[in-house]
C-alpha cells in the first residue's frame, strides 16, 4: 500500500468504507508525516492532534455502526482564518493571538457532520492580506518543491500541508486568488466556489464582496466531493445562494469533446514566464486532442483596470471588517497607554503587521469623503464592467482557461521589499474574485521542477463545468500524482 | 425662564429622532430585543458581539416595522433600498461600524401635522425614515481616582428606527407638538413604546437662525444630550435666546454640536465644531443583499396600520359630537380611544341627541375624574378596573335618576379601586336617590322642627334660609335625596306653615 498520508479522499473512502484502514490509523499515519517533515515545511500554526485522534475515534464507531461518507474518518487541515469552537482562531496575526472563538464556522461544522478529521490550523497570510504566506506573524511556511521558495498565499500552509502529505486535503479562502494561486506554486488542486456557493459565516472577513471559501485535493474528483459537502445556502449567510447543488461527481467524466474554451490573450502576455507559457500551451493542446473547441483570442479588454479595482475595493472592505480589532473586547490588547484612544492605537499599531496596515490605509482614503467618488464609486463601475466582458465570454464559451501565476514559486524574501511585485502575482486570479466566478487550479506540470497550475473559469454557479475540463485535463496528465522531494 | 423676545430671527428647527423598535429579536441576529431589564451581557451573542467572522442576517420584522411607520409618515416606499456601513471607532459600537442606510433608505419624502395652540394646523416635512442598530452601552466608573468604563451589549443591536425631519419647525412649541405627534403616531402602530425617559425615543435637534424673509438657512448648531420632551423644548428656547444674542451682538454662529445640561436653569455647551465632525466614510454593506420591496407588500404592511390619531380624533368629533379639546384628549393613546368606544357603545340604540349626550357625559367622566383617579395611582387606562360597559352604566344611572351627579363621583371612585359595578356599589353602600314625596316630606317635617330659626327667616324674607334648610335635609340623607322633589316640598311646606 502507498504512503497512506498522501491517499486521496477517493482512495482513503474506499479503504475505510473496506474497514481495510482505520481513521485511527490514517489519522496516526497524517501526524507522524506531520511531525517527519512540519520541521521543514510549516504549514501549520497550530496542530489539534488529540482532538483529530478523538474525531478519528468517532469516525470508525460510526463506520462500524454501518455508516459511509467520502470525508467520514478521513483527515483535514483548515485555514486558520475559519473559525473553530474552542481552538484558537488567529488568522495569522499577532492581535488574534489568543481568540478562541465559542462557534464554529458553516463550512466547518458541515465538514465535522460529514465526519472529518481536523488535525489543524494552517499558516497564513495575515488577514489573508499577502501572496507568499510571508506576511504571516508566526512564522513562514515553506514549498515542499523548493524549500527556500514559498508555498504562495494567503492560503500558503493550506496549499503546502497538502502537496507534503501533513493532510488528505484542505480549506482555504480566496479573496484575489488565495486558494488557486498557492495551489499552482505547491502542485495541487485548488479551487474557488462562485461567490455565494459557500457560506462565509465564520470566515473572519477580509473584503466581504470577494472572499470565498474552497478547498485544496489531490484530485478534481475528491475536489467535487469537498464541495458536495460544503456548498449550498446558510441561513446565516445573507450573501450565500438560496439555490440547490448539484452532485459535483456526476459530470466529471463526460470529458470535454465538443466543449467550447476561450483563452483570453491578457491572460498571455508577453512579459508571462515562458516555461508557464509553455506548460498552458501543451495543457491547450492535449484539451484539444480531446476534443475541446479551444479559441486563443479572446478578448477580456479591461482586465489591466483589474489589479486596480481589486486594490481600492478590497482594502476598502478590509478597513472597515478590521475595524473591530480595537483591544476592547478579545485578542490583542494594550493597555500602558495613556487612557482609553491611546491604548486602542497602540492596540492597532502593534497588533496588526505592515501589509495589513497599508490596506488599513489605503482603504480608509479610498473611502474618505472627496476621494469616494473618484476611488470606491468608479472602482464599482469598472467591476461591473469587467463581470460584463466575462458574462458576455460565457456566451460563446463553456470555460476560460489561463494560467493562474505569471511565474512558478519565487524565493523567500525575493518580492517581501516591493508591495506592489507582489500583488502582481494575483494579476491572473483576482479578476474571478471580481467578477464573482468559480475558478480552479489544476496541476499543470513543472517548470524546472517547481508546479505550474492552469487555471479553468466558469460562469456564476456552474462549478460542474469547471470541474468537468479541470478532470478532462487532469486524464491526460495527471501531474498531481507526482510528490515533492522531501 | 425668560420669554423669547420678538425679535427680526426666524427660527428654523429640524428634529432627528431614534426609536428602538419593539421587535422580539435584534437587528441582525437571534438575540431577544427585550433587554430592559437584564443583567449585563445577557442578551448576546457572536453576531452582536462582533467576533470576529459573524455576518448579518436583516430581521424582517423590523422592515415591517420601519414601513408601517413611514406609511403612517406619509412617506413613499421605494422599490429598492439599501444597508451602509457607517465608519467610526467608538467602544460602544463593537464592530468598528454601525450598519445604518445612506442614500437610499426604505422610505422618504412624509409629513406629519402638527397644531400649537392658538394657531392653523402645519405641516413638517419628514426628510426620511431608515433602519439601523443600536450600540452598546458604556457606564464611566470613577474607583477612588482609577477612572475605567463598563460595556453592556444588551442594546447592541437592537433595531432602531431613524426619522429624520425637514428645517420646517419655526419655534421650540412646534418642536414638542412636533414630538407629541410623532410619538402618538409610533405607540397607535405599536412599533415601539417610544418613551424618551426610558432611553427608546432619543431627539437630536438642528437649530438655527436666520432673518425673516432669508431663504438661505443659517449656520445649524446640532443639540444634543435631551431626554425628555421638556428637555427639548428648554434647550431649544435657550438655545434661540443665545443664539439671538450672537446674531444681535455682530457674532457669526459657528456650525457645532452642543450639549444640553439642565442644572442651574439649563444652558448648552459646545462639544464638537465643524472641523473635529467625523467622515463616516459609508460605503454599502457587502454583507447584506439590498432590499426591494414591491407594492404587494407595501399594500399588506398598509393593510396592518390601525386608525391613526387624526383620522380618530376627527371621527370623534364627528360622530360624537365632541370638541377638539375632548376629542385630543380622549384619542390620546389607543387604549383610552378605545375604551371611551366601547364604553359608549350600548347608546348606540338610544336616538341622537340622548347618544350625544351619553358621549359627553362619558367623555367628561374620561377627562376628568378618571384621569385624576389613574394621575394619582400612576395607571394607564389598560391597567384600570374599572370596565368601559360600568361608566355607560353609571351615566345611564344618572340619567335614570338614581343616583345623584353627587353621589356618581363617590360611585366612581369605588368602580376604580374596586372594579365593582355601580348598581352593586350603589345597593351595597345604600346610596339610591330618595325621590318618593312621602319619604322626602318626612324628612322635610324633621328638619322644619329642628330648625325653627331658618323657619323664622324664611318668613321675615330671607329667601337664604331655603338654602340652609335644603343643606341640612341633604346632611340628614347623606345627599341623597332627589334635590328637585326636596326643594320643591320644602317650599311647599314652609309656604304652608306661613
């Protein structure tokens, strides 16, 4: 039997729906790999190890009372942005260093009542502010292709804990590319709901219009299984879709002959690295050796304005939904100030870090009055316009595919000097956030040995079609089955 | 206080007011809304303590609410509305922002009208009516020097409705009839108890000055710190004074916010300027869909509101025949409205002038006796013993003759501390009027032979003693002899006797 850490969902259900593995036994084999290879990578900033063993317990009573499910007994690792009852919630930063939240969030309390097993919380960008999981206020998580690269970010520690066996899959979020960016730099599959397919109640909030929640797999398959257990409407979500979900696994075979694919060309530009390009190109041609109707020209003329739309309405978001860190009430508090505005200043210049505070920043002037007009108001234009173009593309085709990176995983430390080099990592995912639309990233091979994900984008709700060309590619492929060399 | 002197100043007021609504549960989450009486931090929960990774969840009801009071506004309910945060770091509002509504509230473009005394009924333009949550509350402690605050978010949350009113308000008087109807108007649709005392029913008022015929409104001082409608009539008559001294002085009056303080005859100071105000940088809500509302449903929230004041005190006076005076009155609250129809009602059957009169003798009753009774027991009118169909029958008691005017105030005030009905009051106490002419002739006889003095003076002229002598027959029934019959025979015998 293969190393039973790096099983897929598919494979671990099978096996323990067999009786032929325990949950115990999984569990035991994901955190001895924790505790083999977490010294290199550190994906995590917190392990629940005693807790997941209590789960993993739960799980195989009720495997042996007759039960089945795709996630029951099979292990898992959560962003620690989404909140957990009773286990520390941080988000990567200082000012939430001791919040242990009293509830659990939707998508976490749909994962246990499906039987999951939490063994921890992953490292992250602070706030989800960042691409590289350097900004977080612990510590910096890893590639396990290239120790000395990063895993990307926000998600870093979701994507990493994944692609190094410390999980059979994960959660992360995505606000401009968090889930799908560090996916494509750690070689797995990484995907974003449309916005309003999964509930957002207990995702601590970055940018409230954008962020989503998706998970990390090894496959498309166990990609649509995750989703079939955490989408659908929360009544607790305002922003969450009343519609029904569809069984994700049911098209995913139907391959892709006949389908229509755009290539928007923004999304290949010439300043694109040329092994990424030449990874998309093949990815293109085996598409249409299965029979894809693939268009290279495409035309998505606003997507230049996106980088900008996004950097107004996100901080803008985020200076209001980070506002509620003042020292009063949880987290991070200072207190040898000089009476009550003192010690909620220090309480926010000390407890958050710089990235976050520059968005602070930037956000609050974006809003203020005299520049809401010229910023906020005309950055809401233009996003209507950018999800026109995209609405008007899925007229004539089924998917986009594009890159999801401008380059593989860059060094640690190599862009932390220059914010603006590191939002331009985001350039290609973002716009999907903007727009509100379900996109994956699927491994896609390497460029000198680093991953290279391309990425599959739907329309509003139709997830299954992102998954069906995401599967049909991966048949042809199937780089995911590769393993870091750690 | 002085009075205002006349002077060349128009005064332009425009009122802000907030009113808790009076849903079961808050604003944007589950919790109970009725917190007034619970300890600290009892009614909470993640959403309203803002931890981190809640979101909103719009409480119907409170639209409901908000609409039917903007229907009663006579304002117009636009198809589509919206939430907005409203940015400003304060401890008592836990998320940083107050989701509130900007530029495009539920509702819009209403009046109310408004009479003060001595003039013709106006107009006062509502500007708007939205929705939007309550903060939480500080208490400032003060240990022996170590000063530190307190946080209750119990009213974190709650639903609160904001009316804000058009600079059409000319005088502090026209400010509190402003109040008094607004608040008439928000406890007829029982939307919120809108007391001001309890904390409910919150105004802010926008004042200035200009010159009589100036169209261009004068730099606005905001007051605030006013809990109770006469706080806000003084405030504002200082307010005028203080202001009329700056502008005759020569001073311009900067824009600012001042506070009410009532010690020492009241006076407002500055709190804020114009430069320190904040930018509340709103955006709109991600968190929450916008809202639309469709005439259908506008139709079946206007379908719930009950007969308002006007409508009720008109038809009072028309179908009753009451006066202004008594019909203001009597349609005070509902539950007095009420019960002054139901105790008419069974002189539905009698002829016009005998229901009329009914209705007043009820409606005197009402504004007086009984609301003296229910002023020194502290009772509403719904928490009173005393059963509408009881008055009716009392009056009809008088009527008939059987008790006295007299005699019906002391029945009265047995109804009201006992309940009981009058005719059980009435038999138990013995209180039926005496008019049979033989009983009464007796007691005539008695009093005569007692009194041989006033006898006397009646025949040497003294018409007085007819007086004193029916004072003395009364004494002896205790007031119930039927003073008609008992003066008459009186007379008759004295006459007699002479």
């Amino acid at each position: 039997m293969a190393d039973l850490y790096y099983l897929t969902i598919e494979e671990a259900a099978g096996l323990l729906a067999k009786r032929e593995i325990s949950s115990r036994e999984l569990t035991q084999a994901v955190i001895e790999r924790i505790a083999a290879v977490e010294p290199r990578v550190r994906a995590y900033l917190a392990m629940t190890t005693e807790r997941a063993l209590a789960q993993a317990d739960s799980a195989d009573a009720r495997i042996a009372a007759g039960e089945r499910g795709r996630l029951l007994g099979v292990p898992v690792a959560i962003k620690d942005l989404l909140t957990t009852k009773g286990i520390a919630t941080t988000c990567g930063s200082k000012m939430l260093q001791n919040f242990v939240p009293p509830y659990d969030a939707t998508v976490v309390s749909r994962l246990f009542d499906a039987g999951a097993v939490m063994v921890g919380k992953t490292n992250m960008d602070e706030f989800a502010m960042g691409s590289s999981t350097e900004n977080s206020a612990y510590h910096v998580t890893h590639n396990p292709w290239d120790l000395t690269r990063v895993p990307g970010g926000s998600s870093g520690g979701s994507a990493a804990a994944v692609a190094a066996g410390e999980a059979i899959y994960s959660l992360g979020s995505d606000t401009g590319g968090s889930i799908r960016q560090p996916a494509a730099l750690c070689g797995v599959v990484g995907m974003k709901p449309t916005y309003g397919r999964v509930s957002r109640y207990g995702l601590v909030a970055f940018a409230s219009s954008l962020d989503q929640v998706g998970p990390f797999t090894r496959t498309v398959r166990d990609m649509a299984t995750v989703l079939n257990a955490i989408c659908g409407h929360d009544a607790s979500d305002s922003t969450s879709a009343p519609l029904d979900v569809p069984d994700f696994t049911a098209d995913l075979e139907k391959g892709v002959k006949g389908l229509r694919i755009g290539v928007p060309k923004e999304y290949m530009p010439a300043t694109l690295d040329a092994g990424v390009r030449a990874r998309v190109d093949e990815a293109l041609a085996a598409l249409e050796a299965q029979g894809a109707i693939v268009d290279r020209d495409v035309a998505l003329p606003s997507t230049e304005a996106a980088l900008a739309v996004y950097y107004i309405i996100a901080p803008s978001e985020a200076s209001a939904n980070l506002a509620r860190y003042d020292g009063v009430k949880y987290g991070f508090s200072y207190q040898q100030g000089e009476g009550m505005w003192d010690n909620m200043e220090k309480t926010r210049g000390c407890g958050f870090g710089a990235e976050v505070k520059r968005r602070i920043m930037i956000g609050t002037y974006a809003l203020s009055s005299g520049y809401y007009d010229a910023y906020y108001l005309k950055a809401q234009k233009v996003r209507t316009v950018i999800r026109r173009e995209f609405d008007a593309a899925f007229e004539k085709y089924d998917a986009l595919v594009a890159p999801v990176t401008p380059t593989t995983a860059f060094k640690i430390g190599e862009k932390t000097a220059d914010p603006f080099e590191m939002y331009l990592n985001d350039v290609f995912t973002l716009p999907v956030n903007i727009a509100g639309l379900p996109g994956i990233s699927v491994p896609a091979g390497f460029v000198d040995g680093l991953p290279v994900g391309l990425q599959v984008i739907g329309k509003p709700f139709d997830e299954a079609m992102v998954l069906r060309v995401a599967r049909g590619y991966e048949q042809t492929a199937a780089w995911g089955a590769k393993r870091p060399p750690l | 206080m002085t009075t205002i002197p006349a002077t060349r100043y128009e005064t332009v007021i425009g009122l802000e007011v907030h009113v808790q609504l009076l849903t079961e549960r808050k604003m944007f989450c589950g919790c109970s809304a009725a917190y007034s009486d619970a300890p600290p931090n009892t009614h909470v929960c993640p959403i309203c303590m803002a931890l981190p990774g809640v979101l909103p969840v719009i409480n119907r009801k409170a639209i409901e609410y908000t609409v039917m009071t903007a229907l009663a506004l006579h304002c117009e309910i636009p198809a589509f509305s919206k939430f907005d945060r409203k940015n400003y770091p304060y401890p008592d509002l836990l998320k940083g922002y107050q989701i509130s509504q900007f530029d495009l509230p539920l509702s819009q473009n209403g009046w109310i009208e408004i009479q003060v005394e001595g003039a013709e009924p106006r107009r006062i333009g509502v500007t708007r009516c939205h929705l939007e949550e309550d903060t939480a509350r500080l208490t400032h402690k003060n240990d022996g020097g170590e000063t530190y605050s307190l946080i209750d978010m119990n009213r974190s949350g709650v639903p609160l409705m904001e009316i804000v009113g058009d600079p059409d308000l000319r005088s502090p008087e026209e400010a509190r009839a402003y109040l008094v109807k607004l608040q008439r108007i928000l406890r007829y649709i029982g939307v919120s108890k809108a007391n001001m005392e309890e904390g409910n029913f919150r105004c802010d008022a926008n004042i200035s000055l200009r010159s009589f015929g100036e169209t261009e409104l004068g730099s606005k001082v905001e007051v605030k710190n006013m809990n109770s409608f006469r706080a806000v009539y003084n405030a504002l008559h200082s307010e005028v004074i203080r202001q009329t001294a700056e502008l005759d002085a020569g001073h311009r009056i900067p824009q600012e916010t001042r506070g009410w303080i009532e010690a020492d005859g009241g006076s407002t100071v500055s709190q804020r300027s114009k430069e320190e105000a904040h930018d509340y940088r709103y955006f709109p809500e991600p968190d929450l869909p916008p809202i639309t509302l469709d005439a259908a449903y506008v139709d079946a929230v206007r379908a719930k509101l009950p007969e308002l004041p006007d409508a009720k005190m008109a038809r009072f006076e028309r179908d009753y025949g009451l006066a202004a005076y008594e019909a203001n009155l009597l349609t005070e609250t509902r539950a007095k409205a009420d019960f002054f129809e139901q105790a008419v009602a069974p002189a539905k059957q009698k002829g016009e002038d005998a229901r009329s009169r009914y209705a007043h003798q009820i409606a005197n009753w009402m504004v007086g006796d009984f609301v003296r009774l229910l002023n020194a027991s502290s009772l509403d009118i719904a928490d009173s013993k005393v059963n509408p169909v009881d008055l009716y029958g009392m009056i009809d008691l008088i009527e008939q003759g059987t008790i006295s005017g007299k005699i019906a105030k002391t029945v009265f005030e047995e109804m009201f501390a006992t309940g009981k009905p009058p005719a059980a009051i009435i038999s138990d106490l013995g209180l039926e009027q005496i008019s049979g002419s033989d009983e009464i002739s007796g007691i005539v006889d008695g009093v005569l032979d007692a009194n041989p003095k006033a006898v006397e003076d009646f025949h040497a002229g003294k018409q007085e003693a007819v007086k004193f002598l029916v004072g003395q027959a009364m004494r002896v029934t205790r007031g119930r002899a039927n003073p008609e019959t008992l003066t008459g025979i009186l007379i008759a015998k004295l006459e007699a006797k002479g």
